[in-house]
C-alpha cells in the first residue's frame, strides 16, 4: 500500500466508476466530499495544541505533490480579509464543499493527474458501454478506474481499523466522515457491517476529539440529493441515535447501474451465457473476476461487484441475455 495523502485516498473510492467525462450530479457529490478532504488532509498536517474545531489556512504551502490543494484553498482564503486565516471547521468545510461546478472541475483534473502520475487511476470504457443499446449506439462513455490492489487496501484497511476492536488513527475518523458524507458505505460495508460501523462511530464521538467536532457537521446538499429517483439512486436509511440527540444517517447512492447484454445462449447453457459476458467485458477493457458461477454467476469487475441474472427483453423480436446488477458488497 501506498502512503497517499487523506485526499488520494479518499478519491481512489470516490472518483472509482464515476463518469470521466462529465460532470453529473453524482460525480458532483463526490467532487464536493473530496474538496472537504483536502480541508482535513491540511487539519490533520497543521495540526496545534488548539484543537480541532478551527484550521488555519495562513502560509499553506501548494507542492507540486499536492497541487491540488490549490484549487479549493484559495478562493476560502479569499473569502476573508483577517489577519489570522484561522477558521472555524465547519465554516470550512461548509465553504470547501459550496465550490462552483468550475472549481470542482479543475479540482477533479488536479486530482485525476496525481493519481495517474502514480499508475493509480486510469479511463475505462463505462460498464454501460457493455450494455445493449449503448454498444449498438457507439457512444463514447468513459469512467475512472481505480487501482485494483491499491483500491482494495484502502478499503480494507479501513475495514479492519472500525471493524475490528483496535486504535483508529486519525485518518480514519476523517475517511469514516468522508464516506458518510459522499454516500459510499455501501461500496465495501454490507449492511451487517453498517451495525457496527455505527457502534464504532457513535464511540469515537464520544471518545475521540476529532470526531467530536467532525461528525456532527453535515455538508449534504438537498437539492442534489433530490434527484437521486431521476438517477435511479437507491436509498436505504440506516439511523443510529447518539450524543443530544443527532442521527447518523446512511444513504446508499447506488452509482452504478444495471447492464443488459445480449447473449447466443438461453437458460439452457448457463456457461455459454458467462462466456458471452465475459468476451463482452473483454471488449471493452475491463478487468474481472468469476466470483462464482452458477445458474446466477457472480462477478467482480474492475473494484465492484455484480450478479449476472438471465433475463429477455420482450419486444417485436425477444432478447436472450444476463442482466448485471450490484451486489455490494461481496
């Protein structure tokens, strides 16, 4: 595993299958959780004897190691005229994450070109470009793909830091606020999981000072959110009272769609019907694993996981293929 910063981190789960080319409401959440990252990421490097409910942001240095650091410190520190720079952490991360689209684009290129000058990211045919009617149409989709091994350390550290009874660094307390925020629990906790996450976090905020003064903050907006029956997002809620009254509440953003793709082979021929999935797969560049197989395969592509369902498009002419729906996580 590499040592990345809270901010390349939290971007590898964040930007992993997220639309390259465009900006959708769903990437923009994303982008709006990794501009409060990077308000962290220089909380946790300055930090002092006075707490953290206030940042400093005089005479933060841009290396060209984190350039990125630039886009979203700049227009805060304009914001304000006074002497000391100090800002609560709230009214940081509240200004971080009301970026413009522009900003939040220049943040996703200096972003993007970290990583890929590390080998950590790279654009992918879309999973939907697999898809029938995207295939048949030749539409360029594109997305980011996360580094298969480095994706799944990072996730799987942070698993084994909340999920298991140990110490939990500093980093992440942020990373758990940072998923929280940007909807992306569901890609690696199941929903057993989520029980304990929320036991893990409830006593952090009670014993922790940095989540003390991190997780009662909400950066959520309600009018990107309001869309998610327009983009087929799935909500599920999962609440857990604690400290005066606050609720943690966990919303699945489902960013991956299903994908039909058409097949030679019916339910007579259960491994023709695989076959046909993954030459589709293949096609387009994607990187996958036969998880198990079976009447209803299931499949690790690139850093997530799908069920591979038999089904027909009815129409003038009937469609024989395999439906692939999420199944996260596996």
């Amino acid at each position: 595993m590499k040592d990345l910063k809270l901010t390349q981190s939290f971007s590898m789960i964040a930007l992993n299958a997220q639309n390259s080319l465009y900006l959708t409401t769903v990437k923009k959440v994303a982008l709006r959780c990794m501009a409060a990252s990077i308000i962290l990421e220089v909380l946790l490097d300055n930090h002092t004897d006075k707490g953290w409910n206030t940042v400093d942001l005089q005479n933060i240095a841009f290396p060209d190691s984190e350039g990125y650091r630039q886009a979203v410190l700049e227009p805060i520190q304009h914001k304000k005229v006074n002497a000391s720079r100090a800002f609560s952490l709230k009214q940081c991360l509240k200004a971080a994450s009301a970026l413009s689209g522009k900003r939040l684009k220049k943040l996703e290129k200096n972003v993007a070109d970290s990583l890929r000058s590390q080998d950590l990211i790279e654009e992918i045919p879309n999973l939907l470009g697999c898809d029938l009617y995207f295939d048949s149409s030749g539409v360029p989709y594109m997305e980011y793909r996360s580094s298969i091994s480095e994706y799944a350390a990072i996730t799987e550290n942070v698993k084994a830091e909340i999920l298991e009874n140990g110490p939990v660094t500093d980093e992440t307390v942020c990373m758990l606020w940072l998923l929280r925020e940007s909807g992306c629990f569901s890609d690696f906790f199941s929903l057993n999981d989520l029980e304990t996450v929320a036991v893990r976090m409830n006593g952090l905020y009670h014993q922790n000072p940095l989540a003390k003064a991190l997780y009662p903050i909400r950066i959520r907006r309600g009018a990107e959110l309001a869309v998610k029956q327009f983009l087929h997002w799935k909500k599920r809620v999962f609440k857990r009272p604690f400290a005066a009254g606050i609720n943690f509440v966990y919303p699945v953003l489902e960013r991956s769609q299903s994908v039909f793709i058409d097949t030679e082979a019916w339910f007579s021929n259960s491994d023709k019907r695989l076959e046909d999935v993954k030459n589709r797969l293949k096609l387009y560049g994607h990187t996958f694993t036969v998880l198990q197989t079976g009447a209803v395969p299931i499949i690790k592509i690139d850093n997530l996981v799908y069920k591979a369902v038999p089904q027909a498009i009815y129409g003038r002419v009937p469609i024989h293929g395999v439906r692939l729906m999420p199944r996260l996580p596996f």
